[in-house]
C-alpha cells in the first residue's frame, strides 16, 4: 500500500537571478500525468522551488474572481507569485499580508509565453509564510551553499542535467556562483550563520523549513 502513494518532489533552493533565467520544462516520462520540471541552468530539475524574500507589492489581477499576484524580492532579483481560486490558502495569505513583509514561499515553477516569443516564469505557491529577517538570512547562507555546489558539479561527467542545461541554454554557471557569492557578502552576519549549520548541509528541517508547513528537507545532493 505504502509503495503506491505518491510522494511530493523536493523543493529546491534556487536564486531570482536563476530562476528568471530558466525557461525550459520537460517531463521524465510519457505518462500524462508525470510531473513536470523546470531545467536550472546550473544543471537541476525542480518541480517545487523554496524561496525566501521580501514581499514588496501584491495586487488583485482577477477579474471574475480575486487572482493575487505578489512580487517577492531576493539579494539577486524579483521572484512572481500567483495565487487564486486554486491556491485559496496561498491567495488568503496575500490578501491579508501588508508589505514590506518577509515571505517563505513553497510552490511550483509555470512558465510562459509573451507575444514576441520570450519565456517568462512564475511560482504558483503551495504556501506562503511570514518569517523574520533570520530566516531570510539563513535561506540565503543555504541557497548560496547549494547554488555553489551545483556549479562544482556541473562539468561532472553523468550530470544529465548539466548535459541538458549545455544543450538547452547559452548561459555561464559561473555567472550565477558570482550572484550566490555576492548575496553572501550582502549578509551582516554571515559567518555566525554558517557557524549555526551542521556540518553545512543537512538532511533534515532547517528552521525556514520549520517555518512552511509541508516543505520537504533539502536534496543533500545539490547535483
């Protein structure tokens, strides 16, 4: 029985700056139903992402029925969310949030299409939580943590998606290991931060993660 349930993707920690730049999905699979991913251009697949930032403006773009949009900003850029009728947690949580305002953010990558052909990309957020300046300085110290070891590996033979991320995007890793570097240095307290981790990478919950109901541990990985 146990074997038949299904189980949610991990939430991958990713930058504004990568996210905005992605822009390929794929599926792993012909069934229609099999989830569907967005290709990272440091060479990882996520269904689920997990940001932290600042929720600076949030809007009501329904018409019909309330469709919140909320711009959440980064040490690299502005992540989009998206929340309505189907997200009715995620919309009530930005109808009441008064920005400025830190936001945890659970949710699944959409990507579209603009009339000249660009593809833009969005989160569709599963939750979204208040926190403090804390967590967001920590999801920053693991993000950047995560984004540098992605790049480590991206020239790693068998990284299938690295090969992908080669094939699919004319962009330079590095570019966004300096961004991950750069947003460590915007950190105040950057070393107690680091000092605060196990070991660096975990297996376990962090305290954002604590802080999102249902947010799953990070990929231990990075690759």
């Amino acid at each position: 029985m146990s074997q038949s349930t299904p189980t949610r993707e991990v939430a991958r920690r990713v930058f504004a700056s990568e996210f905005n730049d992605a822009g390929y999905t794929f599926k792993e699979s012909d069934d229609e139903r099999a989830p569907v991913y967005l290709l990272l251009p440091t060479g990882e697949s996520a269904n689920r992402v997990f940001f932290v930032g600042t929720l600076t403006e949030k809007e009501d773009v329904g018409e019909d029925s309330e469709y919140w949009r909320g711009r959440v900003v980064d040490p690299t850029g502005t992540f989009f969310v998206y929340a309505g009728q189907y997200q009715p947690e995620a919309a009530s949580k930005l109808r009441d949030l008064e920005p400025p305002a830190y936001v945890a953010v659970v949710g699944k990558p959409r990507t579209y299409e603009t009339d000249d052909g660009t593809v833009r990309v969005s989160v569709r957020p599963e939750s979204i939580t208040e926190v403090d300046a804390t967590v967001r300085d920590r999801w920053v110290a693991e993000t950047a943590e995560r984004t540098i070891e992605r790049v480590a590996a991206f020239d790693d033979e068998g990284n299938e998606y690295a090969r992908m991320a080669r094939e699919e995007y004319d962009l330079d890793p590095e570019t966004y290991k300096a961004a991950a570097l750069s947003a460590l240095e915007d950190l105040d307290d950057t070393d107690e931060l680091a000092d605060g981790r196990d070991g660096g990478v975990t297996d376990g919950s962090t305290p954002e993660e604590d802080a999102v109901e249902d947010a799953e541990a990070p990929d231990a990985t990075g690759i």
